[in-house]
C-alpha cells in the first residue's frame, strides 16, 4: 500500500521536479538546433512512458495486494497483448531513432563551404593553427613537435609556413560561418567540447578526428575536455570567441604566421645584460634572489617562463590586488618597453649561473613528497625541472619561501584569477592538493631534497 | 527435439516427465567434453580476436611484413605428428594392448614438446638475426600470437603428464579413454588454430 | 559407448564430504559453499569501493569543506571504485554468489559438475582480488585511468599509477577472467548436462535462463578483455606498439609509434558492453522469481521472457560502439550502432511489461523481498529509458562525457542489479541459513536505499543536462553553469552518505538473524520452484538425501485453478496434486502473510 503511494509521489515528483527544475542546457549558440529537436522528442516519448509505465504499476500495487480470499488469476501469457505491446514499442523506437539518423546524417557530412581549423590538445592545454591565404594547413606530425614547433609542422611543407599559430588557450571564430575542426592529439586522448556548440568529439594521438558546426550567437565560450586525460583532466580549459567577421579578421591578423614563429630573431642578450643592471639590484648581480627583499632567486628559470611572468607584470595579470610584492615587479617589468626588451631580458637572465638556494623552510620531507609525486609531478616532472610541454616552470633549487608565498597566492585567489593568465587557473585548482600552510611547506622541503 | 522447437514449447501446457524415465542432459555425451567444446569456443574468440587485431593494426602505415622463418614449416609438421599420433591413440584405446596405446600417446606428448621446443629456437634465430619484438608490429604479433599459442598447448601438455603418469603408474588404457579422447580433440582444435594463424602471418 | 546420465548411472556422482574444518569451510568442494565464499568476498570489496565512491561525493558535494582527498587520489577513487563495482563486485556476487548456490539446487544436481574446479574458482578469485588490492600499497598507488583503463593515458606519466598500479590491474583482470572462465564452464555445463529427470530447458526458472545466458556472455566477452590486458601489458613493459601511437609524455617523446588507441576501445568495448547485460541478465532472472513468487502467479509470459532473454544476449554482442560515438572512430558505425542499440530496447522493454503484468491480477504479498523486486521495476524503467537517450547517437553528441551518463549507468547497473541483489537476499535467506531475517528492519532498509539512491541519480540527470563534465575532480569556473549546480552537488553527496551508512541496517539484519531469526521452515514463501524442496533446510551437502529429485511441471505453477493451495511444486507428480490435507506446505511456518 504505502509503497504504491511512494512510486504514485515520485511519478509526480520526477514530473514537477523537471519542470521546476533551473537546471536545463545552456543557451545553444551553433545551429545544431536539429539536436536540441531529437532530444526534446526523446525527452517527450521516454517521459510518456515513464509516467505510464510507473503509473500503471502503481495502479498493480495498490489493487492486486494480498487479501483475504482473494486469489490471484491463472494467465500464463497473453500472445496478442505481448505483439501489439512489442509493435508499439517499436514505433516509438522508430520516432525516436529516425530524426536521430537523419540529423547524425548532416552531421557526418561536412558542408563545401566550410573553413578548417586545428585543435591541438596536449596535457593539459589547447592550441589552435588556422590555414592561412592559402586555405590549408601544412602537414604536422606528433614525432616533429619541438618546443619552437609546438604543433609539429613540417618544415619543407609550404602550405604550412602561412598558417596562423595560436598558443593561447583562446581560439576565435567568425560568426555565421560554418567551420570544420580538425582534432589532433600529442600524447593522450582529450575531448574538445562546447556545451553551447552541442557537438563534441575526443582527439586522438596518431590521428585526425573532426567535427563541424556554425557559429550562430555571438560571444565567449569555455572549452571544456570530456575524456579522461590525467590528472590534469579538470583543468585543461579554454575559450572560443564568436565575434563578426571583421573582428576575427583583425584578431587573426594579430597572430603570428608559422614562418614567422621559425624565423624569429634570435634574442639579443647582451641588450638583456644592460638592462639587468635594474633587477641586480633586488635579485641579486647573479639572479640568486635575496630573501630580505622579497625578490626570489631567478636564475636558472627556463626563459620561456621568465618571458610570460614579465609580460603578466607589465600587463597587470600579476601584481594586482593583495599582491604588494608583485605590485613593485609591475613598475620595474614596465621599464622593459617592448616584447623584444622582455626576451632580451629573458634570455639574459637564463644564461646565468644556476646555484640552487640555500634552503629556508623545513617540513615532513615524506608528506610533501608523497603530495608532489601524485600532483605535481606530472607537470613539473620528477626532478622539478619543469618543462615548456605544460607550461611549469623549474621549481628545485629554486627560492623555497617564494614558491610558499606564490602557492599561499594561487590558493587566496590573489594570483591565477585573471582572464589573461593562461596557466594560472590550473594552479589554483592544483594548489588545493596541499591542505595549508603546513602542506605547502612539506612540499617545499621536498623541493629542496630534489636539487 | 530441434532448438528451436524446444524454445516454443508451451511448459505450463504438458505436466508429467517429458523424454521418458531418463534425466535431462542436452548433449548424449559426457559433461567433460561439453566443457572442453565450450572452452575450445572461448579459445577461438581469443583467438579471433587477435586476428582481427592483427589485420586492423596491419592497415596502419607503419606495419612492414616478417618473412616468417622457413623453420615453421618444420615445426608445422611436428605438430601434425602430434596431432597424427593423439587420433592414433584414441583410436586403439579399446582395441589395442596397453603397450600401443602408451605408445602412440607418449608419441604424441614428445612431438608436441617438440614443437615448442621448436618455436622457441625460431624466437632464438629471429632475435639473433635482429627482429625483435620492438622492432615491428609484425614481428610483436608473431611472438605474441605464437606465444599464447604455446601456452595452450602447455595447458593440454598438464593434462597429458597427468594421464602419463597415471599410465605409467599402470591405469588401464581403457580407463584413460576420456582423457585420450579430449586430449585428442584439443590437440586437433590447436593445429587447426596455428594453421590459420600461419597462414595469416604467412600471407601478409 | 553412449553415455549413461547421472540419474541412471548406478554410482552416482563422487562427492568429495569434508574430512576436516579446513575441507568443509576454506577449500570446500560443495557449490553452497563456494557460493557464500564468492558471495563474501564480493560484499567485502563492495564496501571498499561504497567507501571510495563516498570520498568522491564528499569532495564533489563540499569541495571546500573537506579535505579527504587530492586529485590524483580522486581519479584512484574513480577508477577502482568503477573498476571494482563492475567486475569484482557485481559479476562475482551475482554468477559466482548466486550462480554457484542457485545452479545446482535449481537444476536439480548435486553439485555442479566439477566441483574441484569451482573451488580453484573462488581460490583463483580471491587471488585477484589481492592482486588488485596490492594496488593500493605500491608506489604510485593503484591506476587512476578510469574503469575503461584507455591507452596511451593508463601507461603515460600524468595519470596516477601509470607504471605499478596499471600492471597489477591488468594482472588482476586475466587471473579474473581465468576464475570466471572456471566457474562459466562448470555453470553452463551443469545446466546443459545435469538438470534432473523430466527438467527440460522450457521447465526452468528463470534465475537459471539469466545466469546462463550470462554465463555464455561472460565467456565470450572476456576474452576481448584479456586479450586488450595482455596486448597492453606488451606495450607498456616489452615496448610494443600495438596500441601505442608516437606520443610525448611530460615533454618527452615516447619510443611507440602507430598504434592505435581506437583498436583498443573496440576490443575493451566488446567486453565492456555484453558485461552490462552479465551483470542485468541474472538480476532480471533472479527479479523475476522473486516477483512471481511473492505475487502467486506465473511469470507472465514465459517463453516471451527466455526469447527476449537470448535476443538480449545475442544482440549485447552488436552494439558495443555505441560507448565509442565520440571516440574519433569512422563517424559511419553511428548509424549501425544506433539503430541496434535503440532495437534491443524491444526486448528489454517486452521484460518490463511482463514484470508489471505478472503482477496484474495478482496476490501481492508486499513483503521485504517484493519491496525491493518492485522497486527494481522503476529504477529499471527510469535508468532503461534514459539509455534510449544516450543510444541514439547525435543526443549523445551534447550528453556524453557529462554527468547524464553517470547517473544512467548507475540507475541501470548500479541501483536495479543492487535493488535485485537484496530483494534475492532476503528472499533466499531462509533456505541459505533456515531462519527469516527481521522484516521490519528489511523494510526500513528498502525505504532508505531506495528514496536515497532516487534522490541520488535524478538530480544527477540534470547536472548532466547543464553540461557538467564527469570525471572532474573540481568545476571550477565555467561561464554556462549556475552556481545552484554545486547545491544539488551538495545535496547528492548528503543523500549518498545517508544511502552508504544506512547499507549497516542490512549487515545487522542478516547477522543478528543468522542466530535470532525465527526458524523459517523448508519453503516459508509457498515458492514452486525446486531449491525450495530440499529435504533439509538449510540444503547439506548433496542437496537431495537419498534419490535425486524428479520434476513434473514448470516452475511456475502459482494460483492453478481447481488446485487447493496456490502453488504446486514442481516436483509433484502431475495427478498427485496434494489435496488440503496433505499439503507440502506448512501453514505454521507460512511467513508470506506474516508482518504485512
């Protein structure tokens, strides 16, 4: 009795609970509307079901429970019941398999018209290559991936040299274009996924998968990975920027052609040195940092990073609010004047001596280690080195306090928030892997043992 | 009755016993060879599945085809021999002295030892001569595929010393005619499956 | 020389009786045994990973609260709990736990028909359940790649336990297929050869059907498992490529090139899928007798439910990429795949109209065991309906990867098989141990597992709808989801907490029965199938005393007309039916009335 009761309130409830509910698809901003349908008449033919079937059941409980002289009905089977019930439920498979192929059908055929872009995934960051004049991307390859040719593009391919290379984890798109993605992997599969989009599909180390859409609403979406890739897997974020045509076109513009990236200058250090002179005097003639001024030791930092930190300052991603050390880097990075002073400087300063630190923090060496093995390692690699393949700078031998200061920072929310910090939200999340202070200091006194 | 006849049976219509005073078995023949028929269709899907592996992987661009070594041929007749030797066994079992039939079947085990012996010696050659497992797809899928060969028929090997040793401990050969007959129809299903597997590798 | 069968054979099959505490109870041959063993074993790792899946909770629902686990330990928790809920739990627990004791009693064997066999089987089990719990005390702790274990991440450094924790999984998994391949053979084995005298196929109760169609799954489906396990331990400890493409790792470019990760998802998706229905098929069969009993009537539809049955089976074997629609794979298999995948919803759908019409016009007993069976009925038709959902390729396109796949696949292999597994506990908890468990408490327990897990899973739907990716160990910031998504997160977490503990009311139950329980009698529901008509109670070894049981009718002979009780066992004579004076039944120890 009762339980006919409960299964009559959760027929209502499942009912009330979805049509009350906040909690739906967000706004679709492709034109894959045709999805939104299919799924809708899913929706509308499971829940009839639904409803019925659990009604009905009720209805048995509550009717059929045992009484006194009552006895159950002998019925074997009932061979006509069972074939109109199985042609039913046929037909409305077929209402719901139907439009699905028909719309799976438009899916797998590419329109003509559409342009192609590449999504490269890698642990745990997306970059994006777009064919330039010429309408098509140069050949690339996993086994050719350096780090000055991230994307692995043939060098004698000539389609390849006026492709657009885009490092940032922000891609744009034209609006009302439709576009075909290429989805290229370097190590493990991943996911490009935009839940406005509706379309996903996984990339895969050793070939191109794709997809394709149009672009229908303007604006700034996330993109998301939805395959299981390490541990990195809830971090790897990105963005797509629908915007109109004349918009992405000086966006695309702005970005650097392949040629470009492969023919650049080398840096000018003895410039870097002269401009030292400025920094020598917190970090140290050597960049071996110095505690009492809160400058941490900068020698021996890879320049890939050193260049990016420096930009953060001079472009107010670092140094904001509650960061007051940081606040003095932003004025000293701006006497660097343009991106070439900030390479200069960059590569000066890896030329320097690297003597590790002499360390100041100590803590359960066994803790942090088990902390970094499990969490920072895959990013920072076993030795602490670092490494420009996910972007994580060299942390052994490095300053011990300054990487407690900086992961207090990233937990606080006063450094890795902003839009423009590409990497620094994953740290945020990682930081969470130390529970405080004591945690952030068992790792460093593990950094410190790995030097 | 056929299976599918059986399936369509009304069971609340009849009572009573069907198929007379006898107990249900599907199969007339002994539960040890209907577990040996279905774990000879487990084996298959393994080893179709390897196959089919085989010939999805050999699509791909990097495959570059192993010259199988002519010594398979050698070690294809062995175990052919053992083959020839088990049916022969099971053939004489009721017929035949103790003698014959210990012969036939300690024939059979020797030529089976043989033949791993034999596909050892080939895996000896063929690293000497450079093709490791490393090196290609291919050759990965020769050691693989003749290896978990050779494990199953390390697997028959086990139940062949135990009817060994009870034969030697002086079990009449007619008691072992179960243990003959299995062993014979393992050992057929297993030359079956290698002459494929060569055949595969052979040809691509 | 044709063979003689058991039952005319003079000697009748060797029973290997205990000779010491050691033989009777440790490495026992007897199938009941072997069943509880099995069945323990199973329990015992559940709870492992109930306990790993509340971490998980705990960190979802209150990120900022709890401090139990870091990321790498969030994945570990992931993996092993999927892993082990899955393979460990409920496929040992339903064909090594039920099948062992339920074959033969329900066959009418004495045994299965290698006994040292089955015993190697729950022995070799229980070593892969070490191996795969060493895991968690090597370096690097067990794998963290998910349940489906996917090439290159499971190998790559960046996923945690990529180096030991891998191996002694893929370890663990074939010393398990070898323990299931041992137990499979001797389960179909028995039905096909050793069903008693006048017990034809069509005469079976449907728990057999499910645990043999099942069984035949299990044993061709593995083999893709153990096949993708030993070709991915090559990989990742001799260097092959098979599933290995050129791939960097941490910066560093790895020595594979031209595998292939797709060919691996097939192979490991060709198990995957027939797993599913390894696992629901003896939970239809088992929820099917459970229902019919407590319902005295027949199941409706007999034939219907063995066709439907075997069509199920053979169609889990065709559908498999249906896991893969995103996967990069020719985008030309979605139209195959989902057209078969939305057909064998017919006969999945044809099992859940006779359920609900087997209790039409029927004689419910609303006791702890229907509770469940019936509760079963709506989680199943509530989890079967979202899969036409995700089946349907392009609606798989938004919802794949996100919490709808989630809550649908723990709605229909988490909460029905579970909801099955304690409806068939309490039901044959008086024939396994003579005494009744406390229905009250039973009941109570229904109450909370079954409101608990609905209010787990329908909010989860919804997370899905929004977008919420799986497998994340924090959202963080996302620009399309509200901030009321971490309150449903916290109030899904609060419901799986109260669901985990409250799993306690059935160890008490079943322990403090063993030695209070009332004495429950050899057939306290009046149940016409033959486990229920052992001379002793509970079955001793040999089941049947001194002759072996004969079967005149099918299993099924509730409510007969013109018979004076409702229910004829199927071992009475078919003009014997017992007249009101000789009943087989003993109204004093009719429990199925009692506690109502």
């Amino acid at each position: 009795m009762a339980l006919a009761v409960v299964i009559l309130l959760l027929v209502i409830g499942s009912v009330v609970f979805h049509f009350a509910s906040p909690w739906w698809f967000t706004d679709i901003a492709s034109d894959w509307g045709s999805i939104d349908f299919t799924i809708n008449v899913t929706f509308w033919i499971t829940g009839i079901v639904f409803v019925i079937l659990n009604l009905f059941l009720a209805y048995c409980v509550y009717k059929f429970r045992q009484k006194d002289g009552h006895k159950a009905v002998y019925e074997p089977e009932n061979h006509k019941l069972e074939t109109s019930l199985s042609v039913v439920t046929t037909i409305g498979v077929v209402a719901m398999l139907a439009p699905g192929l028909f719309v799976w059908a438009s899916f797998v055929t590419v329109p003509e018209t559409a342009t192609e872009y590449e999504v490269m995934g890698q642990q745990w960051q997306w970059a994006f290559r777009y064919p330039g004049a010429d309408g098509q991307l140069g050949f690339a390859e996993t086994a050719l991936v350096t780090e000055s040719n991230p994307f692995g593009v043939n060098l004698e391919d000539p389609r390849g040299q006026d492709d657009i290379i885009v490092t940032q984890p922000e891609m744009h798109l034209p609006v009302g274009k439709p576009v075909k993605a290429l989805l290229r992997s370097n190590d493990t599969l991943h996911n490009y996924t935009v839940p406005q989009f509706r379309v996903k599909m996984d990339l895969v180390p050793g070939l191109v998968s794709y997809l394709w859409f149009d672009p229908q609403k303007e604006g700034r979406y996330d993109i998301m990975c939805q395959e299981l890739c390490g541990i990195g897997h809830f971090i790897m974020r990105g963005a797509v920027v629908i915007e109109p045509q004349e918009d992405y076109d000086i966006w695309l513009a702005a970005q650097p052609t392949f040629a470009e990236t492969q023919s650049m200058a080398p840096a000018n250090i003895a410039a870097g040195q002269a401009a030292y002179a400025i920094c020598a005097s917190c970090h140290g003639a050597e960049g071996e940092g110095n505690i009492a001024l809160n400058s941490p030791k900068i020698a021996g930092q890879q320049a890939w990073y050193l260049e990016r930190q420096l930009n953060y300052f001079k472009n107010g991603v670092r140094g904001g609010p509650g960061d007051t050390n940081g606040a003095m880097m932003v004025g000293m990075a701006n006497t660097l004047v343009d991106d070439a002073a900030v390479r200069n400087m960059s590569a000066y300063i890896a030329t320097l001596q690297d003597t590790p630190s002499t360390p100041t923090i100590t803590g359960d060496v066994a803790n942090g280690a088990n902390i970094y093995d499990s969490n920072c390692a895959a990013c920072h690699l076993d030795s602490g080195d670092g490494t420009w393949y996910t972007d994580a700078p060299k942390l052994a031998g490095m300053s011990d306090w300054y990487f407690v200061t900086q992961i207090s920072n990233f937990r606080a929310g006063i450094r890795g928030l902003h839009r423009e910090d590409d990497y620094g939200e994953q740290m945020v999340s990682m930081a969470t892997a130390m529970s405080g202070l004591e945690e952030i200091e068992d790792v460093a006194a593990y950094i410190n043992t790995l030097q | 009755m056929s299976l599918f006849k059986e399936l369509t049976v009304k069971p609340w219509e009849r009572k009573g016993i069907i198929g007379g005073l006898k107990a249900e078995g599907t199969f007339d023949t002994s539960p040890e060879k209907v577990a040996l028929v279905f774990f000879v269709v487990v084996a298959s899907v393994i080893f179709s599945l390897f196959a089919v592996s085989y010939l999805i992987r050999m699509e791909l661009p990097d495959w570059a085809p192993l010259t199988e070594p002519t010594q398979l041929w050698f070690n294809t007749v062995l175990l052919v021999l053992s083959s020839v030797f088990f049916q022969w066994a099971r053939n004489i079992t009721k017929t035949d002295s103790n003698k014959n039939v210990m012969t036939a079947f300690v024939g059979a085990g020797l030529f089976a030892i043989m033949f791993i012996a034999g596909q050892y010696l080939t895996w000896e050659n063929l690293q000497a001569e450079g093709f490791y497992m490393t090196s290609n797809p291919a050759n990965a899928f020769y050691y693989l595929l003749t290896g978990v060969h050779a494990v199953h028929l390390l697997g028959g090997l086990w139940v062949w010393s135990i009817g060994l040793i009870r034969m030697i401990s002086g079990t009449e050969a007619k008691e072992l005619k179960l243990s003959i007959e299995l062993c014979a129809f393992y050992w057929h299903f297993l030359l079956i499956i290698w002459l494929i597997m060569f055949a595969l590798m052979a040809n691509t | 020389m044709a063979y003689v069968p058991l039952a005319d054979q003079d000697s009748e099959q060797e029973l290997h009786h205990p000779k010491s505490w050691v033989t009777e109870w440790v490495f026992s041959q007897d199938h009941k045994v072997i069943a509880i063993q099995y069945g323990g074993i199973a329990i015992a790792v559940g709870i492992v990973a109930l306990v790993l899946s509340l971490l998980m909770r705990m960190q979802l629902g209150f990120p900022d609260t709890f401090d139990l686990i870091d990321p790498s330990q969030y994945y570990q928790s992931v993996t092993m709990h999927g892993m082990i809920m899955v393979v460990y739990m409920l496929t040992a627990l339903l064909l090594g736990g039920f099948g062992n004791y339920m074959i033969p009693l329900m066959v009418g064997a004495r045994d299965m028909v290698f006994p040292f066999l089955n015993m190697l089987s729950v022995w070799t089990y229980f070593l892969s359940v070490l191996i795969l719990l060493a895991s968690f005390f090597v370096t690097g702790g067990p794998t963290g790649a998910g349940w489906t274990i996917y090439p290159p991440q499971a190998t790559m450094a960046g996923t945690p336990g990529h180096d030991m924790g891998i191996v002694l999984m893929l370890a663990s998994l074939a010393v398990f297929i070898v323990a299931f391949t041992m137990g499979g053979l001797n389960y179909v084995t028995t039905i096909l050869q050793y069903r008693c005298r006048g017990l034809t196929m069509m005469r079976l109760p449907l728990t057999v059907w499910g645990l043999f169609i099942a069984t035949i799954l299990g044993l061709f489906a593995f083999p893709a498992l153990l096949v993708s396990a030993v070709m991915m331990l090559f990989d990742t400890l001799a260097g092959t490529s098979f599933f290995m493409p050129a791939v960097i790792e941490a910066g560093t470019p790895l020595d594979y090139n031209g595998g292939s990760p797709i060919l691996f998802q097939h192979l490991f998706w060709f198990f995957g899928h027939p797993e599913v229905y390894i696992v629901a098929l003896p939970a239809f069969g088992l929820v099917s007798d459970v229902l019919s009993t407590h319902a005295r009537k027949n199941i409706f539809g007999y034939r219907m439910m063995v066709w439907a049955l075997i069509a199920i089976g053979g169609l889990s074997f065709i559908v498999w990429a249906h896991h893969m629609y995103v996967s990069g794979m020719h985008p030309y298999f979605g139209f195959f795949f989902a057209t078969t995948t939305l057909i064998i919803a017919v006969p999945t759908a044809l099992k859940v109209y006779n359920w609900v019409l087997t209790l039409w016009e029927g004689d419910i007993r609303l006791n702890a065991p229907m509770y469940f069976a019936i509760g079963f009925i709506f989680t199943f038709i509530h989890g079967g309906l979202t899969g036409l959902f995700l089946g349907n390729v392009v609606i798989d396109l938004p919802l794949s990867d996100t919490y709808f796949v989630v809550a649908h696949f723990h709605m229909v292999m988490g909460v029905s098989p579970v909801l099955v597994l304690f409806a068939a506990l309490y039901h044959w908890y008086p024939k396994v141990t003579g005494r009744m468990f406390n229905e009250p408490m039973a009941k109570a327990h229904f109450w909370i597992t079954f409101l608990g897990t609905y209010a787990i899973y329908l909010p989860m739907h919804y997370l899905g709808f929004l977008g919420v990716p799986r497998r994340y160990y924090a959202l963080g910031e996302t620009d399309f989801i509200p901030e009321s998504a971490q309150d449903l997160n916290a109030a899904i977490t609060i419901a799986a907490l109260i669901v985990g503990v409250a799993q306690i009311l059935f160890f008490i139950n079943i322990f403090w029965s063993l030695r209070y329980g009332k004495k429950a009698g050899p057939n306290p529901w009046g149940s016409a199938s033959l486990e229920w008509q052992t001379p002793d109670t509970p079955p001793v070894h040999g089941n049947w005393g001194a002759e072996l049981p004969t079967v005149y009718r099918w299993a099924y002979d509730y409510s007969v007309p013109g018979a004076h009780q409702d229910f004829i066992p199927q071992n009475v004579p078919e003009n014997e039916e017992p007249t009101a004076d000789e009943q087989h039944f003993d109204p004093d120890h009719d429990q199925s009335k009692a506690n109502l």
